[in-house]
C-alpha cells in the first residue's frame, strides 16, 4: 500500500514543503540517478548543508526516490521566492552541463 506523502519537519523544526502531485498513489519512485534542488528561504539561519540530508531521507521514505545515494546532482540555495520558514525540495533528472 502506498504512504501518502505529507507535509514533513526537517530535523531543523523547519516545515518542509508537500508533494505537489495529486497523483502520488500511482507515482512511481524517481529512477536514478537524480537531480535534487533544495530551496531554502531568505531568513534561514541554520546551514545549508544541514538541509540535504533530513530532506533526502524523508523523500526516501515516502517512496519519491528509492534511495539518496543516487542523487547526482544537488543544489542548494536561499531563494527569495520561499516563504519565511519554509524548504522547497524538487527532485528531477539530471542536467547536463560542462564544468570545465
């Protein structure tokens, strides 16, 4: 039986954002490797960093992806579109892009 996603605290008391799709019982976890955007709003105060984790592992465990280890890609960011107190989290297919 599939979990019903929900809206999850981080482990920083943060609220965390919901799933957005209203299909989310037919949804199947994301194959890998994947891209995992985290978007963080203007007056967070914690570090960054401290936001991929609890976020990867609630992703995890409401079957959106079938396990961190194949994020590929992340990005990390404090965007003025969030609102106060609140964690966007977008998960995707990778993007190609040259580093060199």
């Amino acid at each position: 039986m599939a979990r019903r996603p929900d809206i999850a605290g981080t482990a920083l008391g943060q609220p965390a954002v919901a799933l957005i799709d209203p299909n989310w019982r037919r949804r199947q976890p994301l194959a890998e490797p994947f891209l995992a955007a985290i978007l963080a709003s203007m007056d967070c105060r914690k570090d960054l960093d401290n936001l991929v984790k609890p976020l990867l592992d609630w992703a995890q465990s409401r079957e959106l992806i079938r396990n961190d280890r194949d994020c590929v890609q992340l990005l990390v960011v404090k965007e003025a579109t969030v609102l106060a107190g609140n964690v966007r989290l977008k998960l995707g297919a990778p993007m190609a892009f040259n580093l060199a």
